[in-house]
C-alpha cells in the first residue's frame, strides 16, 4: 500500500514533507499490522451502514427531482408553482417543517448529511463497481420510480457540490433540468472559503452560519472520492477544490492556534469556535456550550482524511483544553460523545516509538505494544462498548483506522517537526 496516494493533497508539491517517511519507519509494515487486526470490522460495518445511506439516498430522490430528469409530480398532471409547492409539501414533511429530517428540506446541513452518504456509495463501488447500476424500486404516491444508485448518488451531489459544469448524464434533457434546479457550490462563500449550514431557514442578525467546518470538507472529500471511483476526472477535480478551500477556511477561522492573528488574545485562548457567522465568531454550538462539544463538532467525523483537516500545531494547543472539559463533567462527556473524539486526539498528539525510537531496541516488539495499546483505548471508548454500531457519526472501523494512519505518521509532534515547527498555514 503506498501511504501517500491514500491522502488528498490539497497543497503543492513543496507541502508534501510532511507525508514523506524517514528509512527509518516502516509505515507499510505499522499499517499491515493494524489491518490484520481491524480488517474483520471493515466489512461488517459497510453492510451495516449501507442500509441506512440508501434509505437517505431514497428519501432525497422522491423529495428533490428526480435523477432521470422528472419532477416529483403527477405525469402529464398541472405543474403551476403552487401546485408543485403543495405536491411536494404533501410528499415531503421536511419542505414544511425545519425539524423534520434535520432541516434538509430547507438546505439545514445538507452538504454534512448527503456527504456521508456519497462516501459509503464511493466505498462501496471501490470493490463493487457494478453496485451503482443497481436499481432503487421506490413506491411513491406518484407511481414507482427505479432510478439507478449512480444516478441517485449524483442527485445528492448536484445537491450541495453541482460544479459550473454538469457531466455524466447522456441525456441533454436531464442535463438541462440540472441546470435549472441546482446551484453550483449551494453552502459555499466563495470570499471567506467555507460552506454555511444554516440554509433558508431561521434568518439572524449575525448572518448564515456553519457548525461543523469538517463535515463540509469530508463532504467534497467524498465527491472527489466517489468521482474518483467513477472515473469522472472533472467532478474529481471539483471536489478536490472545494475540499481544500474549506480545510483552509477551517484552519483560519475555525480552528484557532496561538499565534492566530486574526482573534484577540481572548479568543486564541478558547482553542476553536462553536459556530462562525458571516459577521461573528461564537463559542457555542445548537448542541450546547460545553467545550468538548464544540472540540468535536470540529474535528468529525474521523477518518483518515481527518489528518489533512486536523493541523497538528492546533491538536498539540487544544487537545488539553479538551481533555479539562471532559474531565470536569465526565459522565456527560461519556453519554455525548465527547470520549470519542478525545481518545483520538490523546493518540495523535503522543509520541509514538514506530517513528523516532531510541536505537537498541526492538522496533518490531514496540511497534506491536503500541498497537495494542492504542486498540484496547479504542475498543474501550464507551460508545464502541454500549452501542456497537449506533454511535452517530463515529464507526469502530474509522476509528482504528485513523488512529492506524497516526501511527504510522509518528503523531502530531513528529509531524509538525516535518513541517519545521511553523504549523500548515502561516498566512494567520
């Protein structure tokens, strides 16, 4: 396996150090390990979760227009605005109600929630190409639609990630619809460079505002991932731009370091924010204000591609701040999550011996005691231990593997030595 074709570069070629391995450490050998130990989680999970992507996939292809072209309405009946207004609403609870399907009919988090989706269909069609031209049968009130999986996964992209061009439909009429009913980059603010949640709904003073900075940057991961899969080279592209300049927007306003210039002393102190206006920055999130809330709404979900969103200099700042916070209110920590997130910034930003140990010993010995050291930590957060699959957006595979990626790397301070010690982005 080579390490480096497994992440998305978002920088130029002098940025890339700090994925290059010393002889000294054998990543390959470190990963080759961790995957004789998880690779009996790796399937079981992707059935698992495949069920519910496809109840979401299915849901967004009666609710939106549909992936061959047709509207949600009656075939040859009348198509006034109000008339579709009124089918829709009747169809679709979440085009009436802001709380129904967690506001995605009203664009709430739509680019975060189909982003999971598009990524388990690129996972899937990696080893099962032919899955995406399966059929749905999905019974509606209109009649049965059997529209292919491929073409339902592009409907959710064209979602929240249409590019200014449209590619992969034959069909110049389905183009066109396209065309007409998507906008390019929905969330995007292409002058500060990140993606709003808070869609049509709910209009404030401070203006739209986003939550989770990684959740729309593992978004447009997963379309580059999933065009890649496809072979769709120009969707890839568009996907690699759009994740890399909300993973620069992350760094700059979101998730903040000391030397941060653009925040008051103050501020820099706090480690991140909870939300980021268009016209203000709060510490709080709609889940609460607890520090290790906030923490983890910016850092999930974990996943090896965690590593580009996630700057080593700013995990070496917050993760004590985090871990102050759990400790404080540990069984609340514990039932939300809170854990989770913690338990995969305490092994990232360790040391670990598979990167810079002391000579005389044996490598091999200590690379196997740290593995299973740093498995039992995951196999013992307490979501994994209660709730096995049923932990939002958290998977036991994803975890092991994340942390498998950390090890190999050395961890957050031998990557930072990599980058000299000035942290990814100097411009703040």
């Amino acid at each position: 396996m080579k390490i480096k074709e497994t992440f998305f570069h978002s920088r130029g070629a002098a940025d890339s150090r700090r994925f290059v391995f010393s002889p000294r450490t054998p990543a390959n050998g470190v990963l080759s390990h961790w995957f004789s130990v998880t690779s009996s989680f790796l399937q079981l999970e992707a059935f698992c979760l495949l069920s519910r992507a496809m109840q979401l996939a299915a849901y967004a292809s009666i609710c939106k227009y549909s992936p061959d072209g047709r509207r949600c309405g009656r075939p040859g009946g009348a198509r006034t605005a109000e008339a579709m207004s009124s089918q829709l609403s009747s169809a679709c609870p979440a085009l009436r109600n802001s709380e129904v399907e967690a506001g995605a009919g009203l664009y709430y988090g739509t680019h975060a929630f189909f982003g999971y989706v598009v990524h388990m269909a690129a996972v899937v069609a990696k080893f099962d190409l032919g899955w995406l031209s399966r059929r749905l049968s999905i019974t509606t009130q209109y009649g049965l639609r059997t529209p292919k999986i491929h073409h339902v996964v592009l409907a959710l992209i064209r979602n929240f990630a249409t590019p200014a061009f449209l590619q992969g439909y034959k069909e110049l009429s389905v183009t066109a619809q396209l065309r007409q009913f998507f906008v390019v980059a929905r969330h995007k603010d292409w002058w500060f460079l990140n993606s709003y949640s808070s869609g049509v709904q709910h209009p404030d003073a401070l203006g739209p505002h986003q939550e989770s900075s990684s959740e729309a940057a593992f978004a447009y991961w997963a379309v580059a991932m999933y065009a890649k899969v496809t072979g769709d080279r120009r969707l890839e592209q568009w996907g690699r731009v759009l994740a890399a300049t909300e993973i620069y927007a992350a760094n700059a306003y979101i998730h903040i370091k000391e030397w941060n210039e653009i925040y008051p002393p103050a501020v820099r102190y706090l480690g991140a924010i909870g939300r980021l206006h268009e016209n203000a920055a709060v510490f709080n999130t709609i889940e609460g204000v607890e520090p290790f809330k906030i923490f983890s709404k910016q850092i999930i979900p974990l996943t090896p591609f965690s590593l580009e969103i996630i700057d080593a200099g700013w995990a070496l700042w917050m993760t004590e701040r985090w871990r102050n916070a759990c400790v404080s209110n540990l069984s609340k920590c514990f039932r939300e999550f809170g854990d989770i997130g913690l338990t995969h910034m305490s092994l990232f930003t360790q040391k670990w011996t598979a990167e810079g140990g002391p000579d005389g010993i044996d490598r091999e010995a200590t690379i196997k005691a740290e593995i299973e050291q740093a498995t039992q930590q995951v196999l013992h957060i307490n979501c994994f231990q209660v709730k096995s699959f049923d932990c939002g957006v958290h998977t036991l595979s994803n975890a092991l593997f994340f942390v498998a990626m950390t090890h190999a790397l050395g961890g957050a301070p031998t990557i930072l030595d990599a980058e000299d010690g000035n942290g990814r982005y100097r411009i703040y």
